[in-house]
C-alpha cells in the first residue's frame, strides 16, 4: 500500500509517516523540501500519482481567520482534486473535534481555517473517498503555547478545557483511519478532561521556567467549557497527563 503524507514534516506528519513505515506502509512525504507546495499546487498531483491512501496533516500557524480560512481552504482544494484526478480511494484529513462549530470557532480563527478545510472536503469527495479525523489538542500544544506566548519570566495562556493526548497517540489513531477498511468519521480524545492552561503550568513548572504561567480567556466562552470535548462515542487514548508528564521529565531532566 502506497500512502502520500502532506505536511509530512510537522509535529503529527513527521510521527504518522514513522508509524506507518514501523507497520510495513510504503510513505511518500509531500513537503516543501520534496517540491510539494499545496497552497501553490506544485507537485501535489505528482505526489498523489499511484497513491493507495492521502492524508491531509498540512498546518499553518496563525490566530488571524482570513489566513487561516485561506490557507487551509486553498491545500484542501489543492489535494482534494489531485487525489480525484489520481483515483485514490481514501483521503484522511486531520482536524479538530468541534472545529468547523459555529459556536467554537467564531472567535478562533485558526478553528474556522480548520472548519473551511473540512468544507471544501466534503464538497469535493464523497463519504466512500474521504474520512475526518477530528482529534483533541495535543499534549505538546501546551509546550507550543508557552514557547509562544512566553516574555521573560511571564508566559499568558489561553484556557482551553478537553481530553488532550499525545501526539504519538494522535498518529497512530490517523494510521488506523487510513489502513482501516471503514468509512465515516472518528473523533479520537485523551483519557482526562484538563484545562490545557493547567497543564501548561506542570510543563513549566519543569523547565523551571517561565515563572508564571497566566491563564487569559481568549477565543469565546466555548473554548473554557464543553466545546472542545467529544459529543459521541470517541476514540480513547491510553497515555495519561501524569504519564506524559513522567515521561516529558525524564527527557528534560537527562
């Protein structure tokens, strides 16, 4: 099986494209440095040539929503008609649980980039070509999140309450929507319902830095409530919160 991995550099394309060779899946990764722009087209359908199954984990990093729409909306339409013009029989796009919710992301630009992406998608393929899977945030989005927003000894944070999970995790529930034999969409979550900023602080508090950890309500009361978590029956993941944090320690502190 030949499966085509766009934004196969990033955080969950880099793991997923490792999970699927560790399972004897023959990758192709379309990025940039391979010649494969999705935004521009370059390269996307000769990528897409002879592929089995194409996963969409293409991101940008943005807050602002006319880039997100664009950008996300564009790579889809991009990779949506070159899988159709190479008849691949399975694309699996990866978003966000609640994402395109008018009621979560009408204050978060990056969700409504997310929400166009699954839009122009569903327009494009059929419920028999494509499967979206709408995952949690990441453990490693709290680490992101400080590397970001952090300014000396002070880092603010957005609360943002949900079932995180780890990335790894995150991958190998992608490789089983791609290599599995079934249709429809699959929602995959973390085990613990945690304010995201909590944990930013437990990340912190190990790096010893920075000092202080802000939590700041940004992005519409949604984001602080339920709108983040599972509406239905989802895909739990095994990796707690304090066993991602043992196994962060045991990293930092080497």
């Amino acid at each position: 099986m030949r499966t085509v991995v766009f934004g196969a550099s990033g955080e969950i394309g880099r793991r997923l494209g490792e999970t699927l060779q560790g399972r004897g899946i023959e990758v192709v990764a379309a990025q940039r440095s391979a010649g494969v722009d999705v935004y521009t087209g370059d390269g996307v359908a000769r990528a897409c040539a002879g592929a089995d199954v194409v996963v969409d984990c293409v991101n940008v990093t943005t807050t602002r929503a006319k880039v997100a729409v664009d950008f996300f909306g564009t790579a889809a339409r991009r990779i949506a008609e070159g899988a159709v013009t190479a008849g691949v029989g399975r694309v699996v796009c990866l978003s966000i649980i609640n994402a395109a919710d008018p009621a979560v992301n009408a204050k978060f630009g990056y969700y409504q980039g997310k929400g166009e992406q699954e839009r122009v998608y569903r327009e494009l393929l059929g419920p028999d070509v494509l499967r979206v899977v709408h995952s949690a945030q990441w453990f490693e989005l709290a680490e992101q999140l400080l590397a970001r927003t952090s300014l000396g000894p002070v880092a603010v944070v957005p609360r943002m309450r949900c079932r995180p999970l780890a990335a790894a995790d995150a991958a190998d529930a992608v490789a089983d929507a791609a290599l599995e034999p079934v249709h429809g969409d699959v929602e995959v979550a973390g085990p613990e319902v945690i304010d995201l900023a909590d944990l930013a602080k437990e990340v912190a508090r190990q790096d010893g830095s920075p000092r202080w950890v802000i939590p700041v309500r940004i992005g519409g009361k949604a984001l602080r409530t339920d709108g983040l978590l599972p509406r239905g029956e989802f895909v739990q993941t095994e990796t707690t919160v304090e066993a991602w944090l043992a196994r962060r320690g045991e990293r930092v502190s080497r």
